[in-house]
C-alpha cells in the first residue's frame, strides 16, 4: 500500500459522516426532552463537525491496522474510534473556559456563543456566568456521549473490553495534564523540565500514545506491539505540542484561528518560556516576568515577547526538540512490530502533526 493525502482525507470523512449519524440520534433524544435544548444540540453538532484534524481517531484507527486489522472490515472500528472526537470536543470546550478563550477554529468559543445566547435573549443574571456554565455542561455532555458511541458502535464487546484500561488511562492522564497546566499558570515559572510533563501528560499521551493503545486493543494487540506504539507516540506527541506551543506565539490568526498572542495573554508556562527564561539574557527574562499573562496586552506586547523568545534563542531550541522527537518516533515504527502499511500511514501522521502550520 502507499499512503497518500486521498487515504488520510477519505478517513477523515469516514469519521465525520459516523459523527454526523451519532449527533443526529442524540439531538433527537435532547429534542424529547426540551425544545430549549436544541441550542445544545446544533452547538455540539457544529464544534464537532465545523474543522477539526481528526487526529486522535486517525492514530487509534492506525493503532488497529499496525496490529493487523484488514482494511475490509473496519467500518465498526472507525465508529469506535470516532468516539475519541468527543472526548477531544469535552477537552477542548473546558480549555475555552479555563483559559478565557474568545474563539476557537476562527469561531466563538462555546461559552462565548452561549454568552450571547443569554445576552441576546435578555436573561437575567450574568452572561459570562451563563455561558461558562453552559460550556461546562455541554463538556460534560460530549464526553458521556463518547462512552455511549465507543459502547455502540458494533465491535463485539470483548474488543471494547479489551480497549478500556486504555480509554480510561487516556481521560484520566488528560485531565490530570489540564490541572498541572492549571497550576503551571499559577507559578511564577516553571521548569523547562516541569513544562515539558504538562505537555506530556496534557496532550502528548492524549494525542497519539493513547489512541494507538486504544486502537490495538480493539484489535487485541501484544504488549510488545503497545511498547512501540508508546515509543512512536510519547516523543511525537511531545512533538505535536512543542509546534502548537510555537504556534501559540507565532502562528497566523488566519490559519491557527486563535487571535495572535493568546498564550502570551493567558501567561502559558510552555518550554518555550522557560527556555526562554533559563537562557534568556536579562532584558529577555525581564520581558517575559514583566508581560506574560497581561490580559490586556496588545500588539507590540506581543512583539516584544516574541523578539525576546527569538533572541534567547528558545525559539530554535524548541524546534531542534521537535525535530529529534519526530526522528526518535518514526525510528521506533523500525523495529518490525507494526504492519507496513500502518507504519506507512503513522510516520506521514508524525509528520504532518508535527510540521503543520494550524
């Protein structure tokens, strides 16, 4: 087989008509309980199907092809991997709220549009506070139903059986990576060191390690097999994160659609600041500890702290760090244990989630 684009993109769009026909059933069941919940629905609909890289149900699909699922008989298998979508939908939701997020995708974020639900309306109260409850509850609503379409979605119950220690680990490790990232931002500074553990465990492990566990386990892999999906997936998430730490920074509004500085804004303890802080030169550190986490920064705030992270030199650091963790993943897929088309498809997905400009 060779992987191209068209078999990543056909995936892509196998995934997304299996969360269409899952959304369409839940809307009907929320519409019996209340006209009043149809905002619910359409919102959750459209944050899941709007955009999106679909990247964790790709690598948990490729996990089931590595440990030798044919091809021919995977449509129950993409339902299942699907699932993953929402769980990512629940994480992404709770970020906005926690991080204050305006936008998300080039869109408001989910608090935001329930924030004008309620302002549009003329509810009383606060807006703020009905859309951040809202974002909450719809959060919460994604991720029980991620469990109904990982239940449902026709493998026979000992393959979801098989694949839950690793769906739970993968919940459990990304809420765990969202409270530290939390505290992280509640410190002064970090360690590049301590950084680099929020990015493992709040969206490396999440990302790719996980998935591809869950994907084996479907299948019903060894433990050699999940062995080196770990040593595939731990470095090229790290790696995943370290680009979309750098995009934090320096991505295009355009392209990302996150307004420009927004990390700066949010006073994100990445590795890149505290590369940034442990090799900067005074006026560089100074920057840094005088304008992360100004709310209110603007432009040249931002400029500010971007020629700072250049000129430390934490910029190239931390694509140097990318590089080795995208050649020490791919080196892994080597060792003989996955089938050489997933090999194939895994090491264009490292390379694509790793190099992309969004």
């Amino acid at each position: 087989m060779n992987f191209s684009p068209l078999d990543r993109d056909d995936l892509r769009e196998r995934i997304g008509v299996e969360l269409t026909a899952f959304l369409a059933e839940r809307a009907a069941e929320l519409g019996e309980i209340s006209a009043d919940l149809d905002p619910v629905a359409s919102t959750i609909r459209d944050f899941v199907l709007d955009g999106g890289k679909r990247l964790r149900p790709a690598f948990a699909y490729w996990g089931w092809r590595g440990a030798g699922g044919a091809a021919a008989s995977d449509e129950a298998v993409v339902r299942a991997v699907a699932a993953l979508e929402l769980v990512h939908a629940c994480a992404l939701m709770h970020d906005d709220v926690m991080d204050g997020s305006a936008t998300r995708r080039g869109a408001p974020s989910v608090h935001e549009r329930f924030a004008d639900v309620h302002r549009t309306a003329g509810f009383a109260g606060s807006p703020t506070g009905f859309g951040r409850a809202a974002a909450i509850l719809l959060g919460d609503l994604t991720l029980v139903w991620a469990d109904e379409m990982l239940a449902a979605s026709g493998l026979p119950i000992e393959a979801t059986v098989r694949a839950r220690p690793a769906y739970d680990a993968m919940r459990t490790e990304v809420m765990a990576g969202q409270y530290l990232d939390v505290l992280a931002q509640a410190q002064p500074s970090v360690s590049a060191e301590r950084a680099l553990r929020v990015a493992r465990y709040k969206s490396a492990k999440y990302t790719v390690e996980r998935p591809l566990h869950v994907g084996g386990l479907l299948h019903g892999c060894s433990v050699a097999l999940l062995d080196c999906y770990s040593a595939y997936g731990v470095p090229v998430g790290e790696a995943f994160q370290l680009r979309d730490d750098l995009l934090g920074v320096y991505g295009d509004p355009e392209v990302t659609g996150k307004p420009a500085g927004d990390d700066l804004r949010e006073g994100k303890q990445t590795v890149l600041i505290a590369l940034t802080l442990e090799h900067g030169a005074p006026a560089e550190v100074a920057a840094v500890q005088g304008l992360l986490g100004d709310p209110l920064l603007d432009a040249a705030g931002v400029q500010t702290l971007r020629e700072a992270i250049e000129s430390s030199g934490a910029r190239r650091r931390v694509e140097t760090l990318i590089t080795v963790r995208l050649e020490q993943g791919v080196a892994a897929l080597a060792q003989g244990q996955v089938e050489p088309d997933a090999a194939t498809a895994l090491a264009e997905l490292a390379e694509m989630s790793t190099l992309r400009r969004a």
